[in-house]
C-alpha cells in the first residue's frame, strides 16, 4: 500500500524479489497469483503500456535511455506527438523544459544520452516519467550509480515531488538513505514481506529485519602493518572499446599488508585499469611493475611462491603468468569473467589453476585431486552447493562470489585484486568476503581493491584513492571525512563547493539552477 | 563563487589516435597509389592515341579527346595531389570527403585514359551509357540495401537480401507471364519477397534462431526453390510461364535531356522513379516521424522501448514484412524491368553486394543508395570496357565489383556503429 503523496521505502538485500515485485506493477512481468489495486480498483498490467496508463512511472535500475537518442527524443518515445504525420520535436522540446523547470531537474533536451554524466541521465529517466502525468513513481536502486552529492540532490528531487502530491516507491538496500527520506518502510526477504518499519528505527534494527538475524555493519580489523610496495603502476593510459581516454595517467601503489581502496562513481575508469594490470586490456603507455615485496612483518608476501625476479613488469605478460606470478583476481562481473556457469563447483574452482602439478600430470587432469580439493574448500569457505559436482549456475549469487574468492585465495597471493567483490551479494556472504579479504591483507598480502559501494571502500581500506574521469585524484587516510571523498568522487578538488550539476544543461536553465544550488551550498 | 577544478571528460576534445588519422591514412593511400597510377598507366597506354568520352549514350555527339599517355600521367598525379594535401592537412571534415571523392576521379579517369585509348574495338567511351548502366546495375542494389535498412535499423540481421531479391524475380517474372500483365507480377514479386522475410521473422524474432545463419539458409532455400522451379516448368515451357511484359520507359520531360545523367535517372521504367521515391521517404520516415523514431529504438534498445509501452515485436515483425516488399520489388526489375524472363541464379550474388552497400552506407538511406551506385558504376565501368575491347581479360574485368565491394567494406569503412541491438533477439522480462 502506498498513500498519495508518500516516499514508500522498500527495503531488502539482492535477490530478495524488490525489483521482480516493481516490475510486476509495471507490467514488464506478470503475476502468477494475486492482484494490484490502484485507487481501489482492481488492475491487470499486460504491458508497461498499461501501468503508464494508470498513472505508474518507473525509473529503473539500468537506465531505459537509447544512447544515440537526444534527451528530446528519449522523453517523447512511445508518446509522441506528430504534425502532419512527422514528428513534432518542437512541442516535446518545450514539455522538457517546463517539467525541467517545475521541479528542479535541469538538462540539455538537445544533448544526445551517450554524452551525458548517469546522474543526468537519471534526471532524464524521471523527466520521461513525469511528462507522462504519472501519480507514482517507482525509483529501483536510483543511487547505486550516484555521488553522495548526486544522492543529496535526487533526494531533493524527490521532496519536491512529494510535496507536489506524487507518491514514490523507492527501493534499496542503503539504510542510511532509507532513514533520511521515507515516510514509511516495507522490509522484503526472499520474496516475502517480512516487517514495516518507520525511519526512527535504528539502522541495526533494519539490517536485522532485512537479513533475518543480527549482523554486524562494521567490519572488524586491525590497524595496518604496510611493508614494502608489491604493485606500482606508473603513468598508465588505457583506452576504452570506444579508443578513449579511459585510464589518464594514473599513478598507483599498493604495499604489502594493506589495502588500497578505489572509490570513484562506476564507469570512471576503474575497469580499465584493472583490466590493464591483468593484463586483459592493452596499455597506451606507462609501467606496472610487481616488486617482491616485504611485509610490514618481515615475512615475504606471497610465501613459498615469493621466488623469482625481484621486481617484474606485467606490461605485455599474458593473464595466466599474471596469475602464476602470484596476484589473485576478483573480476567485476563474476558471470562474465569470474565463472564459467555451466561448469561444477569444482572446476570452477580450478579454473585458473588446472595445469598445476598439484591437479594435472601431463596432459591429463586428476580430477580426483580437484574434487578432494573442491570438497576442502567449499567447507573452509562456507560455500553452500548441494555437492562439489553441482553447476555454478545453481549457487545464489553470494555463493558463486564465495566460489572465486576460495580459487583465487587458494593459492599464496602477492596482491589481491578484488574489483566489486560484494556487488550482488547477500549481507552474511559480504560479512564472509570481507574477512576473507582483511585475513589475506593480515597475511602481508597488497589488497586493490575497487568498489562503487562508498561504504564498502570505507569499511575495507587502509588508504583510499578516489577516481575521477581517468585520473587519480587524490590519495586520503581511511579516516578521510565521507564529505570529503564525495566531493572528489564528484571531480571536485578543492573542496569548496559541489560542481553545479547544471553545469551540463542549456542556457534555458543552468541559470536559475546553478543559482538556486549556489545557495545551498 | 569559488574556483572550481573540475576535470574535463578525457578524449571528449580530440580523437586520441595520434599522428595517423583516418584522414591521413586515406591521404597517404592516395598519394601512393596515383604516383603508381601515373607511372604505370602512363606507360602502358599507346603513344599518340587519344581516348574519347562522348556525352551521349552512342560513339557520336559531343565528345572531348584526351591524349591517352599524358592524360593517364596527369590524372594520376592529380589523385597524388589530392592524396598529398589529405596527408598534410590530417583532419576530418567536410572536405574529406570532398578530397576523397576528387582522388577516386582522379584514380579512375587515369585508368580510363589508358584503358579506352587502347581498346582493341574502339577508342571510344560513351560516358551516357556508362551512367545509364551503372543506374541499371544499381538499382537491384538499392532496393536491396533499402529493404536491410528497414530490417536492420529495428534490430534484424538481413543476410536473406539475396534470397528475397532472387524470389522477386522469379515471381515477378512467372506470375506476370501467367497473368501477362506486368503489374500482376510486380505484386507477385513483393508477395515473394514478403514469403521469404515472414521465414526470416518468424524464425528470428519467435524462434531465436541465430540471424546470419538463418539468412544463409533462407538464400540457399531460395536458390533451390526457385532453380527447382525454373528447370522443371518456365525452361520447359518458356512462353506459358517465363515471357513476361516489361513496364515501360516512362520520359520526363526536360529532366531526360540533362546530358549523361539525364537518360540514366530520368528515361528509365518504373522501377527508376520508384527507387529515388523509396530512398526519400524511408529517409524521412526512418528520422522525422513516429514510426522511424520507434523503429530506431527498438532496434537500438529494445528494452527502453518496451518500457515506454512500444510493442517490440509489432515494430519488428511489420519491418521485417516490409523490407521483404521492397527487395521483392527489386529482385523483379531484374525480370518484369528489364528482360521479362528469369534464369536460375539471376541475382548472381547482388544480394551480399547490397549487404555491403547498406555497411558502407552506414544504415542510412541515403549513404547506402549512394555506395550501391558505386558498386553499380564498377558493374557498368566492367562491361563498357569488356565492350570497347580492354587488354585486361574479362575475367578480371567481372571480378571488379567485387573487388570494389571488398574494398569498400574492409578499407574504407573502418569501425562503423549497427544499430546496437541489430541481431540480439529481444527477450521480455
């Protein structure tokens, strides 16, 4: 139930059934049992076409935009307006400006989406909802691709909507944005709702409500003990598929025992780095070098397989002797590069690994010494499978990432690269990886790590080094106040004052609004 | 207001490919091959003969003579020139293409200069009917190509052009001799190509069968359907089943005398006409109404658009019909347009050509219509010059279009943007 006029917050982790539920209301998918009721009527949704009708707008977690299409264009799809049977790109060009205007939310309705910052594309997505006269704006996971800035600001936006009588569903798993914004609260857990809640509930409390037990929100470590530098990257430029600009530059070092921690908005060139040091991804220019590094306790990193040159450039070397040089790779996308899904647990788990003496003798695999293993590390990690033999694909996600994360730590590791390692995966599978990663940096491992999670780099890093547009902007103390690592996610450098996100917008209205956020600032 | 350093997007200013731009490239390319063009056409062609190029569609009329040796050695050096100043100036812009365009002239005309003055019937050129065949040899190609700018642009592979061309031909050609009339056929010909895209939609668009091996087959279904057809019943009995009128030429008055160009665009049958209306209005369709704006889309998009409550598959499937109108009507100027009769396997592969021409044209209307005159004008420049006699052997002279195509595609096109989604089946929820 969602009262007119309400920020209706819907709480609960990845995987609990809070997107598949709002794309039931709008129509993308169909119920199986049950109805929806819309200002006491009854209603059947066959297609999106339908929610809009009723007056349901969605902005959703990835972006509905066709990138070659000008904000215009995107907005007036599937209403358009014709004059003589051709398109009337003048009269959507004016509705923009004036909802743009009415609520705040200012942009270029002649600049194409391809060009355009998410968080602006964002403002178009809500744009293209409310030129449709919608009542009730679904928003799914509106802030995973946000600065704290751009947060602060679409929480405005939504004040502002609120007060205009709109009622929003927003949904997410960040309890701090939860207890800022809503009127009220629907726990979720596996498909079920599981508690209503108001926003003075304590953030303990919810998380509680959300997992199903108490967790803890704080990962528990020691201060550092960095020793000696595993990984220097030195003026590194690499290039996106598009042949831009999309590492700028960067210079980097990871020490051993510690973890450097990337915070930066996605798609600012964190990829392409890591995908460089890996060797996955050819290199413009600039050095990566893997020294033989010694912990801040004296051990060699890396243990017995510590031997070898005692520094090397990866420039050039292929992926498999990145990984036999000792570095352990978490990949973004664990479907994508993490796993081959069809594949079992077990050769999954020796995926990088099969043409060592410990699982093969000549040509030939020993798939008994791989299943022995399989079976020691799917108990030490925790990883929940009906049986060593069972395709990957079958695991919930939380427990494919334990999958990499046990193949990746099985082997002594120099550096740690964990790119996302928690993206997509439950609360109790988080708390696991996340001690998991603090236990290799305790054992003089150098930890990269890059998470578009804030919280996440924060909880994990002894040092965090914030990304913006291919470059490294600065280097601050795990200490460093969320305020200040916000600003510079945002490409602000001195900290004075937000970038005026209408900066990108037409004349129309960049001026009253770089005003109006001037004043707030 | 305080100082602000933000950060400009990287590589938003300026391409980030160095010294060597596309520009460049194609200037050093051009440098390279007019110095060869002028130091071995030159050479080869006879001293102190001169090749003719008449403006009309015969070996009399107006006419300009140019000395064969130095005309090669000129022309060459000139496409040299234009190549020198793409090499220096090294950056796109409008008049790369300008400069391009003059260098392939250049290149062509030095070919020529050799080439007609050393024919061993004559040493005339009819630049009339070089134009005029080059309008023939295109016009299969841009209906074709127009039929996969509709397919493609709302996200369907067309690999069957060929098979939709050759099945308009054929229909065109049986059902207009069966009916004698050659508009009977012309609807017959639309219907055929429409059989072999509704296979092409259903089995894409339902089944989710991988679109370039399903165009494969739908050409090779065609090839023995049609052949299969023709040796069994239109060989045997030529004048019942494969003697179909031919539509008329239709004169525009004025317009026809324009000299070369004028009896090529404006003299021609119905087809002519046809094909300059269809690339006007799929361009104005495809960009400045409601259906082009859906169909682009969903072929760019699939997903956003079913969000705003386009129905996906409606878009695709009417489409895919169409484009199978369009190349049914372009495979039958091959019959019911030109000879009346249909032989099996009349396309001969133009299909796959206007598969090229739509790349090189980058899905656009009109820069597919204008890469298919270009492979037309290698098509006519091979049979003019096997005409007049050329000391190239024939079998080198039918490979051109081909060797224009492979040209075209791999060295000129470079890395092009399909429509993102062209090829993904779309899969609800």
């Amino acid at each position: 139930m969602v009262e007119p006029g309400e920020i209706h917050a819907l709480l609960g982790e990845n995987g609990a059934g809070k997107s598949t539920l709002m794309n039931v209301l709008y129509g993308l998918l169909q119920p199986d049992e049950g109805e929806i009721v819309v200002n006491g009527e009854p209603k059947r949704f066959r297609s999106p076409g339908d929610a809009i009708d009723a007056g349901i707008g969605m902005v959703h977690q990835h972006f509905m935009l066709v990138p070659v299409f000008t904000v215009t264009e995107n907005i007036m799809l599937g209403a358009e307006r014709t004059r003589g049977g051709l398109l009337n790109r003048g009269s959507a060009r004016e509705r923009v400006l004036a909802v743009s205007r009415q609520y705040g939310l200012p942009v270029d309705p002649d600049a194409t989406i391809e060009d355009l910052p998410v968080g602006v594309q964002q403002r178009v997505e809500i744009i293209k909802a409310l030129v449709r006269n919608v009542d009730l704006l679904i928003l799914d996971e509106p802030t995973a691709v946000l600065t704290p800035q751009e947060t602060e600001e679409l929480l405005a936006v939504m004040r502002t909507l609120k007060a205009d009588g709109k009622s929003i569903v927003f949904i997410t798993h960040k309890l701090k944005e939860v207890k800022a914004i809503a009127d009220r609260i629907t726990v979720v857990r596996r498909g079920r709702t599981v508690g209503t809640a108001t926003p003075d509930a304590s953030e303990d409390s919810l998380a509680a409500q959300m997992v199903g037990r108490a967790v803890k929100l704080r990962v528990d470590k020691e201060a550092a003990q960095p020793g000696d530098p595993i990984l220097s990257v030195a003026g590194l430029t690499v290039l996106d598929e598009r042949g831009q600009v999309a590492v700028d530059g960067i210079d980097l070092e990871v020490r051993a025992g510690e973890v450097l921690g990337i915070a930066g908005v996605q798609g600012n060139g964190q990829t392409e780095l890591i995908e460089a040091i890996m060797g996955l991804r050819p290199i413009q220019g600039g050095e990566i070098t893997l020294h033989e590094g010694r912990s801040g306790t004296g051990r060699p990193a890396g243990g017995r397989r510590g031997r070898g040159p005692a520094s090397q450039s990866l420039v050039g070397r292929r992926t498999s002797e990145i990984l036999h040089a000792g570095v352990g790779y978490i990949p973004e996308d664990r479907s994508v590069d993490g796993l081959v899904m069809e594949f079992s647990v077990a050769e999954n788990l020796v995926l990088d690994r099969y043409d060592e003496p410990r699982y093969a003798s000549g040509i030939a695999l020993s798939p008994n010494a791989i299943n022995e293993a399989a079976k020691a590390r799917i108990t030490e990690f925790d990883v929940r499978t009906p049986s060593h033999l069972a395709p990957v694909s079958t695991l919930s996600g939380g427990n494919q990432q334990k999958v990499i994360v046990a193949r990746e730590m099985s082997s002594p590791l120099k550096l740690l690269i964990a790119a996302q390692p928690t993206r997509g995966v439950d609360v109790g599978s988080t708390e696991f990886i996340h001690a998991r990663v603090v236990r290799e940096r305790d054992q003089g491992t150098g930890v990269l790590l890059v998470s578009s999670e804030l919280d996440e780099v924060v909880a994990l890093a002894d040092r965090i080094a914030v990304m913006y547009r291919g470059k490294v902007l600065a280097t601050l103390p795990a200490d460093a106040p969320r305020e200040q690592i916000g600003l510079l996610m945002a490409g602000i450098t001195d900290g004075a004052a937000p970038e005026t996100s209408g900066s990108e917008a037409g004349p129309e209205t960049s001026g009253s609004e770089a005003g109006r956020e001037e004043d707030e600032s | 207001m305080a100082t602000l350093t933000v950060y400009s997007a990287p590589g938003a200013a300026v391409p980030t490919t160095g010294f060597w731009t596309r520009a460049r490239k194609a200037g050093l390319a051009f440098l390279v091959i007019g110095v060869l063009a002028a130091g071995i056409f030159g050479p080869l062609a006879r001293q102190h003969k001169s090749a003719r190029f008449t403006f009309t569609q015969t070996i009399t009329g107006a006419h300009v003579d140019i000395p064969a040796q130095p005309g090669a050695i000129a022309f060459g050096l000139l496409c040299a020139i234009a190549g020198a100043i793409l090499l220096a100036w090294g950056r796109a812009a409008r008049m790369l293409v300008l400069l391009i365009s003059l260098a392939l002239v250049f290149l062509v005309l030095s070919f020529l200069c050799w080439q007609v003055a050393s024919g061993r019937n004559s040493t005339v050129l009819p630049l009339g009917d070089l134009s005029n065949s080059t309008v023939k040899a295109a016009l299969p190609l841009v209906f074709g190509a127009l039929g996969g700018v509709l397919c493609e642009r709302s996200g369907v592979i067309n690999v069957a052009i060929e098979g939709q061309l050759l099945t308009g031909a054929f229909a065109g050609a049986l059902f207009g001799t069966i009916f004698s009339s050659s508009w009977a056929g012309l609807i017959a010909a639309a219907l055929g190509g429409v059989f072999i895209s509704a296979l092409l939609a259903v089995l894409a668009i339902r089944y989710l069968v991988d679109q370039v091996v399903l165009g494969v087959v739908l050409n090779l279904f065609a090839l023995g359907f049609t052949g299969f057809v023709f040796t069994q019943l239109m060989a045997q009995h030529q004048d019942k089943y494969n003697f179909a009128p031919v539509f008329p030429s239709w004169q525009v008055p004025g317009l026809s005398r324009i000299p070369i160009l004028g009896p090529a665009f404006f003299q021609g049958n119905f087809f002519v006409y046809l094909a300059i209306a269809l690339v006007v209005l799929v361009h104005v369709g495809l960009f400045q109404t409601k259906w082009g704006l859906r169909t682009r889309a969903v072929g760019e998009h699939p997903t956003a658009a079913d969000t705003v409550g386009i129905k996906v598959y409606r878009i695709r499937y009417r489409n895919v019909l169409l484009a199978g109108v369009i190349a049914g009507i372009g495979g039958a100027y091959l019959t019911i347009g030109d000879v009346g009769n249909f032989n099996a396997n009349q396309t001969s592969g133009r299909g796959f050509i206007a598969l090229a021409a739509l790349i090189f044209g980058r899905w656009s209307p009109f820069g597919a219509t204008l890469a298919a005159l270009l492979f037309g004008f290698s098509t006519a420049l091979a049979q003019v010059l096997s005409v007049i006699g050329s000391p190239i052997p024939q079998e080198f002279l039918s490979m051109l279009p081909y060797v224009a195509t492979i040209v075209a595609v791999a060295g000129l096109v470079g890395r092009v943007r399909a429509p993102a989604a062209d090829g993904k089946p779309y899969l609800k929820g």
